[in-house]
C-alpha cells in the first residue's frame, strides 16, 4: 500500500499534463521510484499515454544506456543506426511517456539522451529521478522530501513492522515516532529499520550507535544533504550490525551483481569460505527478514543504495577483484550451458535468461576484456548470437570487436573462428552485406587452417545468408549443399548431423530450395527438420520451417495450409522473444489470411506487424522471393474489404496494444 505523498502525486500528474521534462529528486532513500511509479500507474489507470520504464540502477557505466531506454521502449534493432538515432526516428510524432530511473550515476549521458529525444519527438515526455537534476531549460523539478515523522512516516514504519510480524506495544508509539524523527522520515531508512524489529526494540534502536547529524556544514547544500545521507547509512549501519557475520558476508558479495538473482545464483556466486551453500540459503532468508534484499516473487535485488553499502564493505573485506572473477566466471558458465543444450527444450528459457542477464553480462564482459582476453572471447560469441536474434546487435557487435581486437592471432582458432562468425552475424543482419562477406572470408580461413568441421559449415552458413539476402539463391544453395555433403562425408565425431552448425546449414538450405523453385525437395527437407526440431522440443530452427512451410503454401495457393505454418511459427517465435521473426510471422499471417478470402483478418495482421516492424528498425524484410507474395496478399485483401476499409484496419491494429494483436493473431477475439 502506497503512504501519503498526497501533495507531490498531485503535483505531478498536473506536471505531466503541461511539462515535457520533469525531474523527481531528493536524497537517496527518500522513495523517488516508488513516488514516480506510483504516478505513473494512476496515469496508466486513467487512459494516459503509452509509457515505459526503464531502470538506470542496473548500469554500471553509460556505455549501455541508450541500448537499455531502448529495451524499455520495446525496440528490437536490427539496424546499423546508434540506439539513440533508432529511438528517436521510433517514437516520432508518438505521444509517448520514458521513465529513467536512478539517473544520477549516469547524469551526464542522461543528459544527452534527455536533450536529443525530446528536440526529436515533439510528444514525448520524460519523467526522471534522480539524486541531482539535470540544470536543462525547461525541467520542470518535484523535489522529495521525507515523510511527516509523527503521520506517514510512523504509518511505513508500523506498517512494514506489521509485515515482518512485528506489532510494537502500545506504550511503544511515542518511541516509534522518536524514531522516525531521528532517521528523518526517510522511507528506505523506515524499512531497514522495521526490518531490524525482528532482532531488536524500538527502545533499543535509539539507544544503537549513530553518526553525529548536527555537525557543522562546512560544504554548499545540495541532494543529496549530507545530514540525510548520514541517516540513511546509519540505518543501513544498524541493519549491517544486527546482521549475523554470514548475513554481512552475503550482503558484500551480492553486492557484485547488478541485476536480479535468484536462490541457486546467489549460491554459485557467494558459497566459499565460511558461507556454505546452506549456510547462503539461510543468510539470503535472513536479509530478506531484514529488508535488506528485496524479494520479487521468486527473484532477488539488491536496491542500489543497499547495494553501494555492500560494495563498500567488499572492498573492505579485500574481495572485490575474488568477487569479480567468480562473477565473470559464472556468467561465462551460464553462457556455455546455454550453448550446449541451444537445440533443446531448454532453449525458450535460454532466451529468457539470457536477456534477464544482459547487464550482468555486459558486466562480466568487461572485466574479462580487462583480465582473461580468452575468456571475453569466447563470452561475447556465446552470447552474441542470442542478443543478435534479440535486437541486441549492437551491444553484440561492439563486444565482439572489442574481444578480437584485444586478443591475437594466437588464440585457439575455433573460438576465434567462431566469434568472427558471430560478428559477421550481426553485420548481415543490420544490412551490410560487404562487411559480412569478407567475415565469412575470414571465418572460413580459420576453419581450414584448423581443420574444423563445425567451422567450415559456419562459414557456409555466414556466406550463403549473404547470398539468400541479396537475391542470390542459386550461388547459395550451390555452397549449401557442398559444405553439407563434405561434413557427412567426414563423418568426423567432432560435428554429428544434430549439431547447431549442421541444423543451422539445413535450415539455410530450405530458404535456397524455396528460393530456386524446388517446392516440392523445400517441403520435404522442411518437413523432416521440423520433425527433428519439435523431438527436442527446440524452437528456433522450427519457426524458421513452418516460415517456408508457409511460404510454400502461399505459393501453391493452399491458404489453409499457410495459416496454420504461420501461426505455429508465431508460436515459436513467442517463445524465445524474437521481434524480429514475430514481424515476419505477422507478415505471413497476413498473406495467409488474404489467400484464404479474410480481408479484415489480413490487413489486422499486417497493421500489427507493422508495429513490430518498427520496434525493429527495418522496413519488411525477409528473403527478396517473399516481397512479391506480401504484395499479392496487401492487394488481395484491398479487394476483399475495399481499400478504405483495409487502411482503417491496418491503422487501427499498429496502435493496438502489440500483446492484445499476438493474442489474437494466435487464435483468441480480436481487440478492435
């Protein structure tokens, strides 16, 4: 339940009607997320403009900041645009709300991003919080003050002590409102310290140690206040000395983490020395008792005030380096198990792992450019094909370029074969075919100088994508099919016929067959290599057969047929969050609906994926061969319902909501 704050949430939902920048700041602690949140919230509740959230505190430095404003504007580049330059031409003449959250750690490249978005769209409004304001023309600032010590702020403390099943005595409340006067009426203070009733009375709280609040000021105010910041550490000093020396020692080691954990990460990445797995499992319990970690359903965070104080205790402790390599290390395990069981059921939820880590990733990356090249190597390849597929390209790309760059020639060739591969990846799917040629080049160099199978079917792979995208079929499947029959004729153990490179090769060679004309050979290898995908519950590969399924279909004028390809290859898209291939499965929905004499059903399809095509950056794309059957489709259809009546539905399906249009798309009641 939301406390007070009656004056400020006014405030700034008239702020919002009127104001374009509006910067929520106060001391750290004082609830800026939660005040922000909460009015946005009420404003969604009223019908208010489309909003998005995105949290800074998950950042270790700037460099990642534009690609996570666009992660929480649901962009999904595949372009060779900056981040920023793709945000803004997407949000347009939209009437949009961002939230940048926790900005002060990151203040001047906030300012920046601010500055731009809001010179280029002129209906965006941008709500930030921040520990310092930006000084920009035009910001309109809400300055957050603590809670009322005797009203709301004792409401949060009693009400948060109810939570922890602490109830303080009646005789006891003048006592909790010297407590709340002493920490000010700091909001996360209250917390820490409801959560330190478990072990303590509010009679022996204030008798604790504190820092002194009334010394002389010698410095200029400003937000955050020292006498504030000062009470929010020693309410985070007392949580720290009620913690047990277990509690303390987790308390330091998560602090290493940047985004959301759960019960098995925070054992992997603290269990040694005196802090057993159970021993983690206990101390985690523990913290969370004290409102120290906060818990998210069956996931973990570390506020990032919390979170510095932990830090500044690791360091303390002399493990902050020990900290960070088992931290890299973890990930880079994460990444290899990822890529092992890639061709499994295990796969959707790869995806999701995958990007629930990204700023844990970036993280690990960063200290192994800086400490194992090898390993940086071999982390930014294992993770660049899922953020590539997931419109993360360019983190991908910069990653990549910073590994090879910074390792040698001397590194084992697989790995650096494979990474160059995955860097062609991304300059392939951002439209710079030359780039990725001459990688496919290099990638199959290294895998003849090394003799690897696996290797050599990447580089065919890499090459003939760029021949499929640039209309040359022919040359691709001629490429296709020799690289294929060579790794069968090796028959070496080191690449059996379900690897990820030889599935990967059959699927390209479905496109190629589609391609030249050979429906009937597309059909049956599909068919095959489909029946593979759905044995080992693998989702990827499979989207992309029910995509030539369909596109087969379409050409042999079975519209049933191509529904029902189309929709199964929405649901595997969907599965692994691919923006990308939901774009182009909207796309074949929509041709399919028209081949089946469903006007309104078509132009809905095609408005919604226009929606996503955006989000990704790209006009329509897809092999050149598939343009012509989209086209058919669009004109199909505008003689089915008429022209008028197709733009009013496609208009109204792109400024639906993209989840109500999937479900639809996927069998439920249409939303319009």
């Amino acid at each position: 339940m939301f406390i007070g704050r009656d004056q400020e949430l006014a405030e700034l939902q008239s702020a919002l009607k009127v104001q374009r920048l509006i910067t929520v700041t106060g001391t750290a602690g004082v609830g800026k997320s939660r005040l922000a949140r909460q009015v946005v919230e009420r404003e969604q509740a009223a019908g208010g403009d489309e909003a998005c959230w995105a949290d800074l505190w998950q950042l270790a430095d700037e460099r990642m900041l534009a690609a996570l404003v666009a992660d929480a504007c649901g962009l999904s580049d595949h372009t060779p645009r900056m981040p920023l330059d793709v945000i803004g031409q997407w949000i347009g003449e939209r009437e949009l709300l961002i939230v940048l959250d926790s900005c002060e750690h990151v203040l001047p490249a906030c300012r920046r991003v601010v500055e731009t978005l809001l010179d280029k769209c002129p209906h965006l409004t941008i709500l930030a919080t921040s520990r310092e304001v930006f000084r920009l023309d035009d910001e309109y600032v809400v300055v957050v003050e603590p809670l009322p010590y005797a009203t709301d702020a004792a409401e949060l403390f009693l009400q948060r002590a109810g939570q922890m099943g602490v109830t303080p005595q009646p005789g006891e409340l003048n006592q909790v409102t010297e407590l709340c006067t002493y920490l000010d009426g700091l909001p996360l203070a209250l917390e820490l310290a409801a959560g330190a009733l478990r072990h303590s009375s509010v009679a022996e709280l204030l008798q604790r140690p504190r820092h002194d609040l009334h010394r002389e000021e010698t410095t200029p105010v400003r937000i955050p206040t020292p006498r504030r910041h000062e009470v929010l550490r020693t309410a985070l000093g007392w949580s720290h000395e009620l913690c047990t020396p277990k509690e303390r020692l987790l308390w330091a080691r998560l602090s290493i983490v940047l985004g959301h954990f759960d019960a098995p990460m925070a054992a992997a990445l603290c269990a040694g020395g005196p802090l057993s797995a159970r021993d983690v499992e206990v101390a985690l319990a523990g913290l969370v008792d004290k409102s120290v970690v906060t818990r998210r359903g069956e996931r973990y965070l570390l506020l990032d005030t919390v979170r510095e104080y932990g830090r500044l205790w690791l360091t303390q402790l002399g493990e902050l380096d020990t900290m960070a390599t088992t931290h890299a290390a973890h990930f880079l395990s994460l990444a290899r198990q990822a890529d092992a069981t890639w061709t499994s059921a295990e796969q959707s939820g790869w995806y999701r792992t995958i990007k629930d880590a990204h700023p844990d990733l970036c993280a690990a990356l960063d200290y192994l450019l800086d400490h194992q090249v090898d390993d940086a190597v071999e982390l930014a390849t294992l993770t660049g094909f899922y953020w590539t597929c997931c419109g993360h390209a360019h983190t991908a790309q910069e990653y990549l370029a910073r590994a090879l760059q910074a390792g040698d020639s001397g590194q084992q060739a697989a790995t650096r074969q494979r990474a160059v591969w995955a860097l062609g990846l991304t300059h392939l799917l951002q439209g710079n075919h030359a780039t990725g040629t001459e990688l496919a080049r290099q990638c199959l160099a290294l895998a003849r100088s090394d003799q690897d199978p696996s290797g050599l079917l990447r580089a065919a792979y890499l090459q003939a994508m760029s021949d499929l995208l640039q209309g040359n079929a022919g040359q691709a499947l001629d490429l296709l099919e020799g690289a294929l029959q060579a790794a069968h004729e090796d028959n070496g153990a080191a690449e059996q016929p379900a690897g990820h490179a030889m599935m990967m090769c059959r699927m390209l060679r479905l496109f190629a067959l589609t391609g030249v004309g050979r429906l009937e050979e597309s059909r049956d290898a599909a068919t095959e290599l489909r029946a593979e995908c759905v044995a080992m519950g693998e989702h990827w590969i499979r989207s992309y057969t029910e995509y030539q399924l369909c596109v087969i279909a379409l050409r042999e004028q079975h519209g049933d047929a191509a529904l029902e390809h189309a929709r199964a290859m929405l649901a595997s898209k969907q599965q692994i969050g691919d923006t990308f291939g939901i774009a182009l499965g909207l796309d074949m929905l929509a041709a399919s609906y028209s081949a089946s004499g469903d006007g309104r059903s078509a132009a809905l399809a095609s408005g919604g994926g226009q929606r996503l095509w955006e989000a990704v950056g790209h006009p329509q794309r897809g092999a050149p061969d598939v343009q012509p059957l989209r086209e058919f489709g669009e004109n199909t259809a505008r003689r089915l319902v008429g022209a008028g009546a197709y733009d009013t539905y496609h208009r109204q399906a792109a400024h639906a909501d993209p989840a109500a249009m999937l479900a639809w798309a996927a069998g439920g009641e249409a939303p319009l």
